[in-house]
C-alpha cells in the first residue's frame, strides 16, 4: 500500500465522500462513469474522483490527489474544480453531477442564467439577502477550459454565485465548506431546478 | 440524561412521529433540512423538531418541548403549529413538509384555492359532505407569522379546512387527531395534489 | 383461532395475494387504505381484502371469506368484484387499485373508451387477434353500484374486456385466471396507461 | 444435470447477465416477462432468455443456448439479435429493453430517426467523432423479421449506429463487446431519450 493511498484513508473526508457518492448514484443523478467530485487536502491540493470508477461504489484507495500548482489543466471539469478551490480557501468540496433534470433544464433556458422566486428553499443556497428573494442560477455553453475560467471569472466579479452554476449539457456544479454543505446544496438545487422544471411543463396550459 | 429528553423517550407519540419522518424522508418529500413536525403533549404544549436535524434520522431526543402560553411566536411555521393546536383541541399532530409536486402546485394556481372534484380519495380528508364531491385546498401567500394567522382565522370561519392548506412556494401543512391520521392525509393529499399536476401538464394537449 | 382463518392460512393464493399487496404498495399504486383486492374461493365464494388494513402489511388472517348467493352488494367496488367473478368461472383473483397515472388518465380522457394501437406490449393483455392491433380500455362514470353492474353488463356482451377497465377517478379494475397473471395484467396496464399518458404530455410540443 | 446447464454455470459471462437482469428489473425498464437479453458463448452461438422468465429472477440455468447456423429465425426479436452478433464479431451482449421512456419517444418521433445535440454523455455511446456532435439514434417501425433485417442492413451501410436503435413501440435494442459497455450504453441511452422527452414536454411552454 503506498503512501497516497494510506493518506486517503485517513481523510475522514474521503469516506464520507465515498458515502456521498453512493447516496447520489441512488438518486440516480450520475449516469453510469459520469461526473467529478473532489474534496480539499490542503492550500494547493486536492483528492478527485478518478473517471472510470463507478461513483456509487467509491472507496477511498479510488480517489487520486491532485496538486494544482504544478500545472495548467486542460480538461474543463477539472480545471473547474481547481478555479473553484482557488478563488476562496473556504471551498473545500465541489461535486460535477449529472441529474436528468438539470441536463434538461440547461439544454431548455437560452439566457446566460435563470432567476429564481418565491422558493423558501432559496434560503438554503443563497449567499446574499437579495438572493433570497431573487436566486440566481448561471448557465454557461461548454467551452474549452480556457475560456470557460475566463468566464468563470467575470460571473464572479459581478456577484458571488450561490454555490452551484450549470454548463449547457455538461451538468451541474456545486460547491461547500464541508461534505454536509455541498450535499445541501447539491440537494437544494435539484429541488429548486426540478420545482422549475415542473413548473414551466405545467405553465403552457395557462398559456394556451 | 435530562428530564425533557427522558419524558420524550416514554411519549409514544415522538417515537412514531421520528419513524413517520424516515417515511417521508424516503418519498422524498423533505429536501435536506427543510419541513417541521410536532405532536401534542397537553393543552398548550408539544414536541417540535429541531431545524437542523435531518428529518430522516430523528430520535426522540431530538425533538424539542415547546409551551406556547409563555411567549407570541415570530416564526411563521412553529406559528401555525401553534393556531393549529389552539383552533382544536383534537388536532394532536401538524405536519410542514416540502414536495416538489406540492411546491410547484403552490406556485402555478394562482387562485387563493384550488377546488379537487371527480376523485375517490377525497372521502379521506372531506370534513363535510359537501367536501366529498367538493374539495377546496387553501393556498395562501407568504406572509410575517401575524398576517398568516389572520388569513388563516378567516379561512376557518368560512369552512373548516379539510385538514391541508398550502403556503405558495413554503410547502404543504397537514394535520390530524393521531399520527396515522396526519399520515393518512399527508399521503392523500400527495395523492391529489400529483393527480392535478399531472391532469394539467397534460390537459393542454387538449386546449392547443 | 377460528375457522376462517385456519381456511385462509391453508390457501396458497391468499398468502400470494398479500405478496402481491406488498409490491404494489412499494410501486406506489395504492395510497392509504385505497384499493379492493380478492382472490376466490369457490364457485360463489372468495377472500377480500377489508378497508381499512394497509396493503403492504396484509396476511391471511386479514383477508374476510364472503359468500354472494345470500346479499345483494350496494357497495359499487365489492358489487364489481362479484360481478367479474359470477360472469367467468375462470376469473380467480380481481384487483383494484389507484395509481397516480391511472386516475389522471380515467380524468383526463372524457370518452367512453381509448383506444391503444402500436404497443408491443399490448400483446400480454389482449383477448383476441384484433385486439392485439387495437386494443380498448374502457372507461366508465362513477355511479351506484346497480347501475355499475348495468353498464358492465352491456359493455361485456359488446366485447370481452381485455382484463381491465377504469372507473373515472376511482381506480382501475384488473382480473386473472391467477395471482400471477392478474398481476401481469395490472403491470402491463400501469405501462400503457403511462405511456399514453407521457404521449398525451409530450405531443402538445408537435400540435401547437 | 445436462451438458448446457454445466456450460451456462461455467460462463461468468451467464452470471453477470443474470445481475445485469436484477438491475434493470430494478429501474423499471422491463415489465413483466417483456424483452431478450443475450451474450455471445462462440463464433455462431449465444445464450438467450427464456421469453417466460422474469428477468430479475434469472440464473444462469434459465438461459437457453442457440446456435444460428442451423434455421432461418422468424421472431424478430431473436433474428435482431443475430443480425447484431454476425455483423460485427466483436458485439459480445445485446439488451432488448422495454422503458416507458424509449416507447413513449419512439412513439412520438415520426422521422426513421431522432438527432441528439449538445449532451456531454454522447461520448458515452459514439462510434465516430461526428457523432460525439450529432448522435443519430435510429427508429424502424415494426415489421416482420425479414424485413426489419433489410432495414437494419440499410442503416448500417450508411453508418455504424451508436450502439443502439428503437423499433417504434417495440423497445431499445442496444450492445456492446462485454456486459460492462453493453450496460453502460442502456443507461447513456437511457438517459439522452428521457433528457429529450422532457425537453420535448417542456418545450411547448416556448413555442406557445
């Protein structure tokens, strides 16, 4: 056993993201090998999910750490993940799932974002007080990794986006100070985007 | 082991309020955090749920003693608890839960009610017999805990409630004389609920 | 223990059919105490289910022996069951049942039959060799039982029912010449019901 | 015991087609006693499911081996599958499903095929580059064995398809070199068929 590994196991993180692991792939937002989760070790690093691992059956020998200073990232999702860890040192888990919700609704919202109202859930996501009245929910095209950061970028110099953004098809991500959070998160999203979804199939009968 | 804590562990009500809780956790009718539960110990007393406790994985401990002769309440769910208890000494459980079908049922009638007509299983939450062939399910808007008991006083003077309202985007509250019996409604109105829902997203198939 | 019961712990079909209770409970068909389920016993005798017994937790000794020679039935659900028995010797086991989807089809679709043509599935279900191509559900108004029986009636000498048929927001009637093929039947129902209901959903996009 | 019955318990192969079996059964993508799996044992043979069988109570033993050099088949589905193990000797596993979703989407699609655009997951089932961009998923309507074989010949002189076709109201044919990638493409298929069916349901809220 080498010394990664025997590091992993020791992370009480990494068990408790295996854990996560199983009960997302029970919900059946993670189609079969899709999706990236990772969790903090330390300033500049990181365990992830390796891409060919089955994410309900996850051990902590699975994970892959992963320094970020050495080199520039050319797959998008990880160079997600990275951007994610190093805009705010509180950020210590972000998750890449794949609900059929989610899918869809980034497929069926042309804007660059959707507001969402009236929730009382929004409480549990929103980073501001005008974000709970008014949530907003960023959508980005997929892109290069390149120029997906860049645009990363921008969106958070206008506003801190309350934990979660969706690429156009490529999934949802969202991000927490703790396992417990991230899944909060990960939950209230899929609630709010799932209570819209609903929402917008029911609405064309008012319209017509 | 505290007094409090100890009087819980013999209510028999708070033990079958926790396994009603891990029900409806498994229905998904509870996104993470969020819904209250509480059961009637005496007149002006019961035991709530904590907010941060997962409703999934309650234990009598977790639930909370509460005397509502003491003090006016600000928060708007324990304060419906609460009228719901005053309103009738017979009401021994009050259920807030959160369902997607509910939430988005709130948000997409914009009527102050929806009336239910043509259904079988409305004779398991009709309090008159008018309400057998005639269901009126309340919706109110959000509101500070006194507006909400104000517009829940008049609602009840015009017609007892057939033991549901909603409150538009904050979930659905029900009620009943026994934990089967909230369950009983809980789980009808569910029922009802998803029916319309459905009945609607495809009734405009028929209008186009 | 008395003797009924004794006769009913000695009944193969009575133990299937409490199997049978739990997987429909588990597939969400059944909300709270609804449904009627019976399995005969003799030429004018069988087992049913009585009202109030969840059926995901029925055993035998839960299941009420009753004879039809010495009544007439005003209940409109036991009234159907008895009939479906008295018109077939070789019907043995009747289910009713209230799925989301069957109620909201039995709603939504205002003639008094639908026809289903395309499904490969229809095949398990149909009685003849035109069936298997066009194959009717038939939908019945909710009424007493006298004129339930009626309408049957009329129904039956037009055409043999293929095993099922719905009563508008009151659940959907299936038979069998076994436990198992009353349950392929009832599968096989809740498929197409659905996939016409999904059908009915998605094709306003193409007509507007 | 008798010499096929050894040989299927020897196969892994047998056994994790049993699995796979339970799986699907699981996510409701199978009602009763419907589709045909099978799994390739040698240049012209494979084991196949008994149509009778439940298949999420399969073992090893109920599988049937056939050899197709010896008869001409005239049931489609069994003459579908050879066609699929004789073009291309590395298809090892061919899955016939039955999801709600895949007949509601074969159903509503008029045109011989549906383009998938913009989903990440069609990575998961492309042959070609192209593809990745434009998936085609190809739709037949149900004919007799002779004819569907044509057809299939047809489809794949233009192009090799991505693991997968519909038979309009017939199920989800789909494939792959081991029990693994035949799996993972049901479930990528699986996933990109729902994804579009709501989008589809959603949609009309646009166009209207």
């Amino acid at each position: 056993m080498n010394q990664a590994i025997q590091t992993n196991q020791l992370n009480p993180y990494a068990i408790q993201l295996c854990a996560l692991g199983r009960w997302i792939v029970q919900r059946q937002w993670l189609p079969f090998g899709s999706g990236l989760f990772s969790v903090r070790t330390a300033e500049h690093s990181a365990l992830f999910t390796s891409t060919d691992k089955d994410k309900g059956e996850l051990s902590p020998a699975d994970l892959v750490p992963y320094h970020w200073t050495s080199h520039d990232q050319t797959d998008t999702a990880t160079a997600v993940h990275q951007f994610l860890y190093q805009i705010n040192p509180h950020h210590k888990v972000v998750l890449q799932t794949h609900s059929m919700q989610a899918t869809v609704f980034s497929c069926l919202i042309k804007a660059d974002q959707h507001l969402f109202v009236g929730y009382q859930l929004q409480n549990l996501v929103a980073i501001s007080e005008s974000q709970r009245n008014c949530c907003p929910l960023a959508i980005l095209d997929p892109q290069n990794a390149e120029l997906t950061l860049q645009e990363l970028h921008q969106r958070f110099e206008r506003e801190t986006l309350p934990h979660a953004f969706l690429i156009r098809g490529h999934g949802l991500y969202v991000w927490g100070d703790s396992i417990d959070s991230a899944k909060r998160h990960l939950e209230t999203w899929q609630f709010l985007i799932g209570c819209e979804l609903e929402r917008i199939k029911a609405s064309c009968h008012f319209n017509s």
